[in-house]
C-alpha cells in the first residue's frame, strides 16, 4: 500500500533516515473507499460550478431593471438552488456511506461514523518559493528545485493516505514540514502568490487563501478523519480491535480539540468551533460506544452485581449520545451537520436506554433475593441506579417483595420497549439509515428479545402494573478523553535545510546581499573576533584593521569561507576553516541583518467563490465594521472645522485639513467582504 520514496533533495544512503517519507495510496485503485473519495471530488466540482452560476445569475438580478429579464433570473435561480439542495443530499449520502468503512468481518454491530477527507486542489510551489529564495535568501534558486519537489510530492501524497498508521505518519510530517515552510517562505508583511484551496467536507463549498494557516488546518482536519476511518475499520470481535477502535477515537478526537483551539478563526464551516465542538463529542460517544462493546465482548453473566454494573455502563452510553444528538440540532450546526448523523444518534441514544431499561429489568425479574444473599450490598447497589423511585416503593422491600419485583421490573421492559420502537422509527423515517441492513438487524434484534422478556411474565396483575419506571442513572467506571496529538514522536527533517538555521534564516529576518570580503594577514591577527553558535558573527571588530577596511562590520555573519558554505559551521571549526587556508589571503562571505519592516494587518482575505460569507469572514467583517466605525472620518473637511475631540479641553479649536493625522488611511476601502452576497442562503 506505501511504498519509501527518497527525495531527490536527499542522499538514497541512508534508507532510513528522516530524509524519507512514504508515497499515497494509488489514486485510481478501485477500492470502495477511492471510489467515495473520487465521488466526493466530481460533487465538490459540481457544486462549484453551481455556486458560479447562482453567483452570476444574483449580480444580473441585482444589476437589471427590466421586469421579463427579472422573472427570467428567478426562474433560473430556483432550478439553481435545486440543484445544489440535490448536489448537497448525494453530498450526505457519501458522508453516511459507513459500510465502505467498517471491518469486513462478519459483524453485528451498530456501525459507526467516520469523517471523510478533505479534498484540495493542486499547489504549484516551483515559482513562488524560487522567486523568494533569489530574492529574499540572495541564493541560486535553481539549487533548490529538488527540494520544491519534494515538497509537492508530499503534498500530493497526502491527498490520498493509506488507512494505517503509516498514513497518519505521512499527514503529520507533511504538517510538521509546513512549519518549517511558514518559516522560511511566509513572511507576515506580504503573500507570496501561493493560492491554497480546500473544499468544505460537509457543504463541498471550495474556501480559497493565500494564508498558510488553511493548508495546517485542513491536514490536521484530515489527520482527525483519518483516525476516525481508522476506528471504524477495527475489528470490534476481538478485544484487542476494540482497544485499537478506542484508542483511534481519542486520537481523533484530540486532534480535532486541537485544531479548534489552536486554529480559531477557520474560514471553513466544517472546521468552525461549533461544527469542531460537535465532531469532538461524537468521537468520544463512539469511543464510549466501543468500551461497552468491550466490556460484554466475552459474554454477560446472567449475575446480580455483573447486571448492574452493565446497565450503568450501558446508560452512560445513551446519555452520551444523547448529548450528541442535542448539539447537532443547534445553531449554526444545524444547517450543516448530515441529517442522518443526527438521526442515527438519536436512534443510537434510545437503543442504548433501551438495554439499559432490559438489563435492570433481568435484575428485578430473574434474581429474587437468597437467604444467603448480601441484604445490604443489593440495596446499595440497586440505590445507586436510581435517582428516586416510585412513590410507595422502598428499594429494600422491592428486592424482598416478589410482586413489587415484578411489576418494577414489567414497568422497566415496557419502557425498553418504548425505546426500541422509537429507534426503529427513527430508522425507518430516514432513507439513508433504511437501507444500512446490520443496523435494522441490531435493533429489531434487541426489540424482539425485550418483546419476549415482557411476555414471559405472568400477564394476570397487569391492572396493577401502572407504575412508571424511573430513569436510570448513568455511571461508568472507564474515562474516556481526547488524546493530545504527539507530533514529536514524527521526526522529519527540513527540506530547505541548506538555507541555513531557521533562527537566523527566516522570512521574517532581511539582510543585505552576501558581499565578498578578502581579508590578509596581520602578524597573524584577524583583527576581530568570533561569537555565537550557527551561523558565527563578527564580535569586537577592530576599526582600523584591514577588515573593517574591506567592508567587514560588527554583527556581520559569516555565510562562507573559502567557498565553502559555513552556515551550519560553529566557531571553532569556522575558526579552523580559516587556519587550514595558511598564509593565503581568505575569501569570506558575509551578510548584515536589516531591520525588520513592521507587520502588516494578520488578516488575509478569503473568497469561497461567490457563496455566503464563511465562519471567519465573519468575523472579520465584524471587526472590520467596528474599526470602520472607530476610525470613521468625513468624506469633506471644512478648512476651518471644530475639533470634537478636545471640545471640553478648549472652547473652540482651529484644525486644517493637512494637519488630520492618516485622513487619507481613513478612507473607507472596498473591503472583499462586500463582494460576497450576504442575503442569499448556504442552498
């Protein structure tokens, strides 16, 4: 499935180094999870065709006055807009698409929910990254095309991951190298021409950038989904799968934590906190869902205090989803989040209230109290599953009273039973769930065998069996929570490492040009001295030797001596470079650090191809709005006019139109953001 592939940048001696890293999974392989992933690619094109013929057809109805033109325009807009609603349903019917995901084991389970990768377009580095390197490091550019290469390899590499843990590998060291790539290419004072596109997973609304930050946020988007494709792959008929489905699960959700709080203002719906917050909670509910598997995974004793730990565990797994389903009905998720996740946690929410209800009722119905039993650890355990019980009924007379057993225990299969058909309502209203077989089996399952249980009891005090049963109360032994990304357990090795050390070779960081520096002599003295680690620099020049003669300054770094680049060199073997030249003149190269030009505004514009304004913009229309209104400025100053902000200072104040401080900054500008169609719906 991967195959090790040297960079060209990179010597083939050492097969197992960091200069390494490993290819994709073949693009045109005719497995069911390429054929989704292909899907998804022709809809997310679709989808932007629609959205360019939609904007079209909304700045010709804006820019009209003539009636027929105008019913015209609408007439197309509302085939338009039906089809991108169509274009969205196929868009969730691959998202619910989980067989394709699952162990191809015989199972029979509930199958759960991955996240599917996020697409991008192809990045063309070559221009941009040579352009900088001649014009910002000074260097011969075309020294470096095997390491752009490599980098866009990579890249394209990452675009189709192998399921395993060597894909995983793969995407953190394409993002550990974007790191590096920040630094040395990106400064903060202006774009390179480097245009990043990604589409959204939900909605496949293409989010276009010239930041770097959406290409980080988009590779740890999909270093999360693919831990979640890889917990859906376990085999969960086996403990040691099951452990391996946990483990996944907290590794997604703690790289979705991640990207939520490291990278705040994504201009991606899929990637804004709500949608992130949601995704999180679900990842831990399958988790949580995968533990219990677990625990019953070698069979469930038919015993007392073995019943009520699995109907706590069981109950916490009902509640968790029901959390889940909860906050994917809330705004601004709602709009986005697959109708059949939602539904397939609510079904997944009552399932498990449901067992929780069937276990408790086995404990009432099948276990009567011995007269060797342990009176007092049965109370305490059937006490701590309730919050309250019914009115008239003590926790210790139901466990002694054979008829308060059973009708606590007909009320709580009554109650599974009203949980079972709810889900297999549920199911059943939703196409997309309807046609996922193992799904209807597992629950028609389940509601047959509480149907059973009920009608195995004795049927003749029924009228007296109208208590309700109580809820249960959840409780679970085994924590689940995020796992924090380890990204420094990945070691890569930067592909631009010849530029010299990033502290002092950055694109934040100017210098002059390097200059050639010869230098003699002096009755062995230099007439300066050397500091610091990689690169050296010129300490306590002398002014008045002939270095300083040559052009040689103090804090000067010394890039090359001899020709041989010493940009990694310490001082010592800098200072022993120079003594194997002997008595002959030495050629040194040198650059002098400039001043670092002030920081340009950190918000870049984004564009998303016509469609309603993104999470991010905004947010930053937002802020861009309120500094409009801070910095707000007349359109026509008077020659003489009040100054209004010393009114209470001075009686009246002379002000001349020159003397306004950034008048002409004050101007409003066309911002991008006005561009975008704010009144016009996601579909």
């Amino acid at each position: 499935m991967t195959d090790a592939l040297p960079p060209r940048g990179c010597q083939a001696a050492e097969p197992a180094g960091d200069g390494y890293f490993r290819k994709g999974c073949n693009p045109l392989a005719e497995t069911g999870r390429s054929k989704l992933q292909n899907q998804r690619a022709v809809l997310n094109q679709q989808i932007l065709r629609a959205v360019r013929m939609r904007a079209g057809a909304e700045n010709l109805l804006r820019a009209t006055t003539n009636n027929k033109v105008r019913e015209q325009v609408l007439l197309e807009l509302s085939f338009v807009n039906s089809d991108l609603q169509i274009l969205k349903e196929e868009l969730e019917g691959l998202n619910i698409s989980v067989e394709v995901y699952q162990n191809a084991e015989e199972t029979f389970s509930i199958p759960l929910v991955p996240l599917g990768l996020k697409e991008t377009k192809d990045v063309d580095f070559t221009l941009p990254l040579k352009d900088f390197i001649l014009e910002h490091y000074s260097q011969d550019s075309s020294e470096y095309e095997d390491e752009i290469a490599d980098l866009m390899d990579l890249r394209q590499a990452c675009r189709t991951p192998s399921r395993d843990e060597a894909g995983i590998e793969m995407l953190i060291s394409y993002f550990l190298q974007l790191g590096y790539v920040e630094n040395r290419f990106f400064p903060p004072t202006r774009h390179i021409g480097v245009l990043f596109t990604w589409y959204d997973s939900f909605t496949g609304v293409p989010v276009c950038q010239q930041n770097l930050l959406l290409e980080k946020a988009s590779v740890l988007f999909n270093i999360g989904a693919l831990y979640t494709q890889i917990g859906t792959r376990c085999n969960r008929q086996t403990q040691a799968g099951l452990e391996n489905a946990v483990d996944a699960f907290q590794k997604a959700a703690g790289v979705l934590s991640y990207l939520k709080e490291t990278f705040t203002h994504t201009p991606s719906y899929d990637m804004s906190p709500a949608m992130l917050n949601v995704l999180v909670k679900m990842m831990l509910a399958q988790a949580r869902e995968c533990v219990f598997e677990q625990i019953g995974l070698s069979g469930i004793r038919n015993e007392f205090f073995t019943l009520v730990k699995m109907t706590q565990e069981v109950a916490k797994v009902g509640e968790v989803y029901m959390l889940v389903n909860t906050a994917m009905n809330q705004e601004p998720v709602k709009e986005n989040i697959p109708y059949s996740w939602s539904k397939l946690a609510q079904i997944k929410s009552d399932h498990y209230k449901a067992l929780a209800h069937y276990f408790l009722a086995t404990i009432l119905c099948d276990h009567e109290l011995q007269p060797g039993d342990d009176e007092d650890e049965q109370e305490k355990a059937l006490s701590q599953l309730y919050d309250h019980v019914p009115e008239g009924l003590m926790v210790l007379a139901v466990l002694k009273d054979k008829v308060q057993r059973k009708q606590l225990g007909k009320a709580h299969l009554r109650k599974a039973i009203v949980y079972h058909e709810e889900a297999l309502r549920v199911c059943g209203l939703c196409k997309k769930l309807r046609n996922i077989e193992v799904l209807q089996e597992v629950l028609t399952a389940a509601h047959k065998r509480s149907l059973l249980k009920y009608a195995q009891q004795e049927t003749e005090d029924d009228f007296l069996s109208l208590i309700q049963a109580p809820d249960i109360l959840p409780k679970t032994e085994h924590k689940i929570e995020t796992t924090a990304p380890q990204f420094s357990k990945v070691k890569v090795k930067d592909f631009f490492h010849k530029l010299g050390p990033l502290t002092v070779f950055s694109a934040k960081q100017r210098w002059t040009a390097p200059r050639t520096i010869c230098l003699h002599h002096e009755a062995g003295e230099l007439g300066f001295s050397l500091k610091g680690g990689s690169p050296v620099q010129v300490y306590c020049l002398d002014p008045v030797c002939s270095a300083a003669s040559a052009g040689l300054k103090e804090g000067d770094y010394i890039v090359s001596v001899g020709g041989m680049d010493c940009k990694w060199l310490s001082v010592n073997e800098v200072l022993e470079k120079m003594r194997s030249v002997g008595k002959q003149p030495i050629e040194l190269e040198v650059i002098s650090c400039q001043d670092t030009a002030a920081s340009l505004h950190s918000k870049s514009a984004t564009y998303s191809m016509g469609m309603q304004k993104t999470y991010s913009l905004i947010c930053l229309a937002m802020d861009e709005d309120k500094i409009d209104q801070t910095k707000k400025a007349p359109l026509k100053l008077p020659f003489l006019s009040w100054g209004t902000k010393n009114r209470q200072k001075a009686a009246s104040t002379l002000c001349l139109p020159s003397a306004v401080a950034g008048s002409s900054q004050n101007k409003k500008k066309l911002s991008p953001f006005t561009l975008l169609n704010t009144e016009s719906s996601l579909y």
